[in-house]
C-alpha cells in the first residue's frame, strides 16, 4: 500500500465511495450476467421456432446447427447449449437455479451432457484445434446424403 492509500482508508468517506462502489459492482454484474442467460435463451427460443422451416428443407436441425453458429458468427456448442437450455427451460421464470447462476452453470450444471456418441460426431479443426461437424451434404435431386469423414477432409 502507498503512503496515500495508508491515509485515505481511515477516512470515513472514503470508505463509503469504496463500498459505494463494490455494490454498485456486484449489482451491475449481476445483471450482465442474467443479462446473457436472457440473450443466450431469446437465441435458443428464436431458432426452435424455425425448426419446422429447417425439416421442409431436408435438414434436421442438428445439421443445420452448425451453419447457424459461422453465420453468427459463434461457437457451434453456444448454439448447442443456448437450443438446449430453450428446450430444457421454456419459461425462463421456471429455471430453477434462479437469477444469481452465470451462463457457464448453466451450460455444467442444468442442461443434459451430449451422450458419447454427440461427443463422437465432432472432428478438430486441423488448423485452430476447434470442434467442428463433419460435412454433410444432401442432394437436391435424389436426397442422397453424403458425409465427409475427418480423414477425408483436405486442407486448402
């Protein structure tokens, strides 16, 4: 501590600012923080809703997932977990881990954990080490589905 701090901290009103503004902190945080799980939630909410539009199209929604996520320009497991926890908690007043939980408790503690096979399905991106789907691809005449296998992926 410096010689300032050693004298100020005996001052009454510095001691008000500082717990002044360890509250208005705490309290700001806590609302970015719930903040996050409504946006995270609205985008869960927002895509089930064109479920339907996915499955007129030949795709299923886990397929189309990971389109969502690059064109969002987001992880293909934030859209996961955000569809998740729309699907697992639709009423958001019926979460209940109440308002004072951060999106990462959500993500390990409420929502169901991929099963082996999900786990599985993922290959890593030889060039930044993220988990990327295989590709797959759906004819438009025949509906003959294709999908290319990590070994089978080439980098440019």
């Amino acid at each position: 501590m410096n010689n300032l701090a050693l004298i100020l901290e005996h001052e009454q009103w510095f001691q008000q600012l500082i717990e002044d503004c360890k509250d208005i902190i705490t309290e700001k945080g806590f609302f970015a923080r719930w903040e996050l799980i409504e946006g995270w939630h609205g985008v869960g909410m927002r895509i089930l809703q064109d479920e339907a539009n996915f499955t007129k199209g030949g795709y299923t929604l886990d397929g189309i997932i990971a389109t969502v996520a690059t064109s969002l320009g987001r992880k293909q497991r934030s859209i996961e977990y955000a569809i998740k926890f729309a699907r697992t908690y639709p009423d958001l007043n019926m979460f209940p881990g109440g308002k004072n939980v951060s999106w990462h408790q959500i993500c390990n503690k409420y929502l169901p954990k991929p099963s082996e096979r999900q786990k599985e399905e993922y290959v890593l991106c030889v060039r930044c080490g993220s988990e990327i789907m295989p590709l797959k691809i759906k004819c438009e005449h025949c509906g003959q589905e294709f999908e290319f296998k990590k070994d089978e992926i080439k980098r440019r």
